[in-house]
C-alpha cells in the first residue's frame, strides 16, 4: 500500500467554496477509481487555507499511470483544480515500521 | 482529534540510523504521553530523506503545551534531533468531512 499526499493551498475566501469541491471529487471521482482504497482530507489549522489530500492506492503505479492517464484525472482537476492557489505538492509514501 | 504532520528531511545518508531513532522514540517516548491517540511514520518515495510523522493527539493543547513543555519533549527530540537536515515543519490539522 502507498500514500499519496497532496499539500494543496487554496486561494483565500474560497476555503468554504473547496470543501464541498473536494468531498464532492473523492464521492464522484477518487471512490470510483482503481485501486484507491481510502482516503481523507485534512485541514490545516495553523494554516486555515492549506489541505492535506492523503489517498491510500494499491501500488504507486495505480496513481501515477492508471488514475492520471485516464479521463477520470481531467475530471477530478475541473472539480478541485478552480480552487488551488499554486500547483499542489504531491509525493508518495510507505508506512515505516 | 487533532492530527500533527512533521514533514521532516535526514542529513543524507543518515536515513536508516533515522528509522531506527524515530521507531524507538515513538515506543519509549510518544506511546507514553498523554494525550497521545495514535502514530504512524511515512518515509518518501521520491524523496527518501524525506518522512512525515503524523500523530493523532486528543486535543491541540496535549501536544503544544503538555508534551512540548514536558521533559518528554526533550528525550525525544535528544533521540531523533540529530538526524534532521534542518527543522522539521509542524502544523496541525482536523480531518473533513
């Protein structure tokens, strides 16, 4: 299992705006996708306007090439995209220990 | 729940001595302060000297105030402070949704 974290920023005010956005992408878009088993958004307090998007795939290669090659990414980015304020930071993850 | 993300980078080269460091301080460390709910350790793929430790605390205030400014906060930075490249970036966040 990988994690995929993305450290989005959000452009000011539409905080309220993203958060519908978000969760209406993960129900629509990321629940449908394969090899996505879960997935949580978190939301900075220090930084009311920076999102933590952490997604669990099967394999590395069930985000980079089987979700961000298909029409189901160009989806997801018209739903959340409008919202971000610079390029999201995204990496990948493997739980230690 | 509050979750804490230190987004931390090892001196080069250091990694494997980190996982060791950090794994122990959660045992003999963390496991033990109050407040403290869960943990998880996550090491880079693309950037292996990058790691994200999360922590599930209570409340806010058992992680800034009660662990920080207990003696634990000192043994535990004494265990993986050094082995960072630089400070780690501490934020905290509350899940959506």
């Amino acid at each position: 299992m990988i994690l995929e974290v993305a450290d989005i920023r959000v452009l000011a005010g539409k905080e309220a705006e993203f958060e519908q956005a978000i969760l209406r992408g993960l129900e629509q878009v990321i629940s449908k996708a394969a090899g996505a088993k879960s997935w949580k958004v978190q939301k900075g307090i220090e930084s009311p306007n920076r999102f933590l998007l952490m997604i669990e795939w099967e394999t590395l290669e069930h985000h980079t090439v089987g979700f961000r090659q298909s029409p189901a990414f160009q989806e997801w980015r018209g739903i959340v995209g409008p919202f971000f304020a610079e390029p999201p930071v995204v990496e990948h993850f493997q739980v230690l220990g």
